[in-house]
C-alpha cells in the first residue's frame, strides 16, 4: 500500500526517521551547522506543501534526501551566499590558534574542498551507506557518470591526502 505524506502525523514521522541523518548531510554539504538547520526546516517544509505517495520506503528515503540536497543547492547559489563572508576577523582580537588536525579532520577538510559534485557522491556512499544505483536515482544521473565520480573524487582524495600507492610500494618490494 503507497505511503502518502499527508498529515502532521506524517511529518512527525518523517521527521523522526530522517531528521538526524539529512542534518548531517547538510551540514556537510553545506559545511555551516545553522545553515543546514535552516536548510532541514526548508526541506520537510517542501514536502509537507507537495505531499508524495510510495510504494516501498526506499523510495521515500531517496525523495527526502533529493529534496534536501535539492535546497542544499538553492542555499549555495543565493545571492546572499555568494555576498556575504560568513567569517569576519575582528582587528582588536588575537587570531585564533590552529587545532592540532588529527586524520578525521584532515580528511574531513580534503572532502570539504572537493568541488561539489564529486562531494555531493562521496557524501552519500561514504558518509550515508548508499550504493551507486541509489545515488544515481536520488541525483537523477546515470549510474556510470556516478561511479566515475565516485573513482575521480577518491584519486582527488587521494592526491591531497599524500597517501601513497600501496600497488607500486609492493611492486616496488617485489618486482
């Protein structure tokens, strides 16, 4: 039996069962926490105004998370985003010491500075478990262009990690 989005019921639910995890995702997209609380409030408000029936919850978990990165990008491309620097320094106080990154950290930034679209697929295979098919259903993409993303933002990754080659270490060891 299809699920329709409907009620304050509804809402409730869907707001239990996916809250914390679009969150996530938009703080990462977004990489500002109050944005991405505005950017979540903004998400279930779209769905409460165009109410959507399923037949299978999986379904209903990709039109969620669409929608959230949907007004993720809305919030990147505004024209208060793109004019206003959310960071100011003030001159009167000491600039801030630099926290000692550990490697969540530094990958984290590495993910942060990844150009969008190779962001937006590591984010949702990485950070929320999706598989490629889902990824390319959510994005409306194919699955080949996702996975090539996918390949590209780990080598990027891996070039700004400085990680090193483990199949040219070993060929190096054992010719």
């Amino acid at each position: 039996m299809p699920v329709a989005v409907r009620t304050t019921q509804d809402m409730e639910r869907l707001m239990e069962l996916y809250g914390d995890r679009l969150l996530r995702l938009c703080c990462m997209y977004l990489n500002d926490e109050h944005l991405a609380q505005d950017a979540v409030q903004d998400t279930f408000v779209k769905i409460y105004r165009a109410p959507r029936a399923f037949d299978v919850p999986q379904a209903e978990r990709n039109w969620v998370t669409r929608v959230a990165i949907n007004t993720c990008k809305d919030y990147l491309r505004s024209a208060w985003k793109r004019h206003v620097t959310t960071v100011e320094q003030l001159p009167d106080l000491p600039a801030p010491q630099p926290a000692p990154a550990d490697e969540a950290e530094e990958l984290y930034q590495a993910v942060q500075a990844l150009k969008p679209k190779y962001r937006q697929v590591v984010l949702l295979h990485y950070y929320e478990g999706l598989r490629v098919g889902e990824i390319a259903e959510i994005l409306h993409t194919p699955q080949s262009t996702i996975s090539i993303r996918l390949r590209r933002a780990r080598q990027m990754l891996h070039g700004m990690l400085g990680g090193n080659d483990r199949d040219e270490d070993h060929r190096a060891e054992h010719p």
